[in-house]
C-alpha cells in the first residue's frame, strides 16, 4: 500500500513554494496548482471514510462562485456536514508534505494515530461542477482513491448540495432516519414532492426567473422542473436563464448569485418587468439571492437575511396554528455581514433569538444544531433550516386538535421534507421561499416591505498577505495589526447608524471590507475609508 500511495503522490508532484489551506470551503485556488491537491484528498478521503468504518464520505470538485479559472474540492461527511475540523488540519498537513514518501508516511502515521484498520472498506462519492479543469482534477482525484484501494461512485456534474443529498442518503438508507433515494433522480422527487404538499393548493403568483450563473445549477433545476406541478396543476411558472454551461469560461461572469449581491444589480442580460420575481444561484448551487426592479426601474435586493427572515416567520407561524408553540422555539443564525435592520427586525418584530457567527457554513451549522429550529443564513444567500432530532419527533407525533391546527401541521410536515438539511441548497431554498409567498399571498414588494435595509456596501481589498489580518467577537473586530480596529472605530462613529468591519476572505486572495451607515453616501464613503485604512495596513512589511 505505501508503494502505491508514494507512487499517486509522484505522479502529481505538488509545486514549489505553494502553500496549501483548507480554509472557508475547502481548498480553493488556481486549477493548475491543484492536481497534488486533489490526489492527495482522495487519500484523505479514503482514511476518513475508514475512520468511520466505512462510511460514504462526499468529495465534491467546486471552486463555487470563484472565477472560472479557480476550482477547488471539499469533503462531506457521512450525514451531508462539512467536514470536520480536526480534519481539515489535516488535510491541510497532508496537501503540504513536499515529497511522495512524505505523503505515503503521513498516510501511515493518521492510520496509527486513529487506530485506522487499512483493510476495513473505504468509500467515497464524487462529483464535480461544470469547470473545464473538472475533469482533469477529477483524474487526480481517482488515483489518490485508487492508491487507498477505495471504492467510489462517481456522479459526474452535480450542485454541491445533490452531493450532500446522496451522501446522507447513502448512510441512512433502509434506517429509521433514511434520508431519500440515494440518486439525482430521488432527489428530484424527494424535493418535488414536497414542494407540491407544501403548497396545499396554494398557487404561487406570477412568474419566477432563475439566473443560473452558466454553471451546473442552471441545467440541474430544469431537471427538477420536469418533477415539479405544472402551471396548469397550480405550479409554478420558472424560466432559466444564463445556463450555458457549454461555454465554462461564462461561469459567474456578469450573472450569479455573488455578482448581483456584490454588485447590488442584476445581471446585465437581465430582461424582466417590473415586479417581476428573479433569483440568481452561484456557481455549485449553493446559494440564492432574490431580487426585482420597481416599476420605477429601481432595482432592490431580496437576500439570505431577507429569506431567513421571510422562513422564520412563516415556520413562526405554522409551529403556533399547529398548537405546537409552547413545544418549540425558533432562532436565527446570522454573520456579520447581516445587515443591522435585518438583526433589529429578527429580535424586535419577529420576537426570536439572534445569534452571531464567523463567516462559512460550517460555523452557522453549528450554531444553528444547538436549536430547536435553526434558521441559518449568510447574507450572501448561503443557508437552510435545521431540525433537532427531537424537533422532528414532536412535529411527527403531534396531534392535531382542530381542522385548522391538522391544514398547519401538514404545511409544516412537507416544508421540513422541503427543507435540504444536509446543507444549504439554492434550488431548495428557492422553491421554500416560493411556498412561503404562496402561503402569504405575497409578491415581491410585500417581502420587501417587512423592514427596510440600511444601506451598505461591500469591497475587496488586495494586500500582499491577507493572512495577517486577525479577527474577533464573530469577525466584527480586528485584533491583527495593531491598531488598525481603533482607526476603523473612529471612521465609524463619524457616521449616522455607522457599523463595518475588515475580515480576510477564505476562498479569494483578498480582504473584504463590510460598511452600512443611514444613508447610502456615507456608507460608501464608510466602506472607501475602511478599504483605504486596509490598504495601507496591508502594505506595510
Ligand atoms: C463559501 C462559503 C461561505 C462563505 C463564502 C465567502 O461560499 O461556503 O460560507 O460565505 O465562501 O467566504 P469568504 O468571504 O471567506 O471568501 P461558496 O458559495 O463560495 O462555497
């Protein structure tokens, strides 16, 4: 075995002078840099899969809402979470060791160090988006699990949260907590299902435009549409655009769910009316923000904060009609980047618990696992509800004591179906917003209507090493370098309801600097003073 392992280590030599993180999601960086990367995982893979005595573990080959020259890998574990971190600093270990007798004797050394049997079976499912370097990389991926002597299923183009769904799939079929067919097809109809018993005949109004980013998302929700109620049986009317997936060089370029919360407007090839319901996903499907223009053509952002605002009222709603208030409580998981009215809106209108978490998933999905109902969503559109065991368990067992109280708890049993608790999921969240607007009656200026935004904006600094920049209190303060916070501090009190911070990005090779103030003037002018204190901090050796 340590023959072969050194011998996949050889065939993809890492190059020189790179050093590799397993940071926000994954290893992410330049495709062409990344072949040792990928092999290696795929031993990794293969230990952690034994580590857990055979278990499905998830590798999904993505670079996310990344330009289309980046590309990168992440691993699932069994029951669709991010992986776990004590592993991710290994993983990170093992795609640093510079030579391929290194990397066979680390394999051996996390083998004794987790009392690993090397003979127990070890399976993996891969899958990758749409990116032309997708393929190559999935190329070393294979020979890293070869190596290991794994067993994998390759689902070819997937979204990031399909590959969640089968792995968590995988693990509990023919269990009490079976998750759904471990296929593209059952999920398909595990979500199309679902999203029909939700809707309980209520009938979404107008038409929804989802902008695909020309990645994978685009062509796997026209799939689900062929699962989903037609206009005709009371559906809903879903046109996909920017879904070139054949031109990869388009990926994220001028459309997507990042550009257009960003950039805070649609996409240039945007062609809807006014009022009309548009959403855009990224480039793995993994968020969704909505948005429309005015009849006025003023363009308003409906984003993560306004969909987890929109969910946990509605699920607020249906726990209280079912009788159920008094059994369950519901908070709200949100980042610093959540905007302040968003928070205010949560605690003060809403009634419900906020909490506050560093930026990536995995830290919300913490956070959000320690409630009864999480909801959990990053402004940029990254989220999803969760359920405790026990949650789920009162909703199942719970009888209904009126007609009116049975019509809720069927809502709420197909929206928990609905829901992708495994990870957030652009084309489950897109269709539960749905049902929720379908419930209310509401269009888009009724959602937007619930709180107004404070103004804000969102930059990128480049700095010769971002890594320098330190944070605390949930990101919203720097400790590294010196003085730096105190300089940001007092730009802020300069402003009207002023508040911004500075964080280094996971996934880009930036800073991002956040600012919102009173009036979209000083907020932009917030954010330059910021970026410009960043800068200058970043330039010193
Ligand atoms: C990833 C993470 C998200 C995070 C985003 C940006 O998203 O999964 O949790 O918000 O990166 O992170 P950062 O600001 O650290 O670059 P995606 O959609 O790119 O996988």
């Amino acid at each position: 075995m340590a023959a072969s392992i050194a011998e996949a280590a050889r065939k993809h030599p890492a190059p020189e002078g790179i050093v590799y993180t397993y940071g926000t999601a994954g290893f992410r960086t330049k495709a062409d840099v990344l072949d040792s990367v990928l092999a290696r995982v795929g031993l990794i893979a293969s230990l952690r899969s034994r580590a857990l005595k055979g278990k499905w573990i998830g590798v999904m080959i993505t670079a996310s809402h990344n330009p289309p020259e980046d590309n990168g890998v992440k691993l699932v574990e069994p029951m669709g979470n991010m992986l776990q971190e004590e592993w991710e600093v290994l993983s990170t270990t093992m795609a640093n060791k510079a030579t391929p007798e290194d990397v066979a004797e680390y394999y051996n050394e996390l083998a004794a160090k987790f009392k690993i049997d090397l003979s127990t079976p070890a399976r993996v499912v891969v899958a990758r988006d749409t990116r032309a370097s997708g393929s190559r990389l999935l190329g070393c991926l294979v020979d890293g699990l070869k190596a290991a002597g794994a067993e994998y299923k390759d689902f070819g183009f997937f979204t990031t949260p399909q590959l969640h769904y089968v792995v968590r799939s995988l693990n509990t079929e023919g269990t009490k907590d079976a998750y759904g067919v471990p296929t593209e097809k059952g999920y398909y109809e595990k979500f199309g299902a679902a999203f029909k018993n939700a809707l309980k005949g209520k009938k979404p109004q107008g038409s929804l435009t989802v902008d695909g980013a020309n990645g994978v998302g685009g062509p796997k929700l026209t799939e689900l549409i062929k699962y989903l109620p037609t206009k005709e049986e009371g559906g809903l009317e879903i046109h996909v655009v920017n879904d070139n997936v054949i031109k990869p060089e388009s990926l994220n370029v001028d459309c997507g769910a990042d550009y257009v919360k960003t950039n805070q407007r649609a996409p240039p090839t945007s062609k809807v009316g006014p009022n009309d319901r548009c959403c855009s996903l990224d480039g793995d499907a993994d968020r969704v923000v909505f948005y429309f223009k005015d009849s006025s053509n003023v363009f308003h952002l409906l984003d993560g904060d306004r969909i987890a605002t929109l969910v946990a009222s509605f699920l607020g709603d249906l726990i209280r009609q079912s009788g159920l208030a008094d059994a369950i409580t519901i908070g709200v998981v949100q980042t610093a980047y959540a905007n302040g009215a968003a928070t205010n809106y949560v605690e003060q209108t809403l009634k419900l618990k906020v909490d506050c978490t560093p930026t990536g998933v995995k830290y919300l999905h913490h956070a959000a696992e320690k409630l009864d109902i999480g909801v959990y969503f990053e402004a940029n559109g990254h989220g999803t509800v969760i359920f405790s065991p026990d949650t789920l368990d009162t909703i199942n067992k719970h009888e209904p004591r009126s007609p009116a109280q049975k019509e809720a708890l069927d809502v709420l049993r197909a929206t928990v179906e609905l829901i992708n608790q495994a990870v957030g999921d652009a084309l489950s969240d897109l269709l539960l917003v749905e049902v929720v607007l379908a419930h209310k009656s509401w269009g888009v200026e009724e959602w937007l209507g619930t709180y107004t935004d404070l103004p804000n904006k969102l930059t990128k600094v480049i700095v010769s090493d971002r890594n320098i920049f330190k944070t605390t209190d949930a990101e919203r303060k720097l400790v590294k370098p010196d003085g730096v916070q105190k300089q940001i501090d007092a730009e802020v009190q300069k402003v009207r309801q002023g508040r911004s911070f500075a964080r280094a990005s996971g996934t880009e090779d930036a800073v991002r600097v956040y600012a919102e103030a009173a009036t979209k003037a000083e907020a932009e002018d917030l954010a330059r003073k910021v970026a410009s204190i960043v800068e200058a901090a970043g330039a010193k050796k």
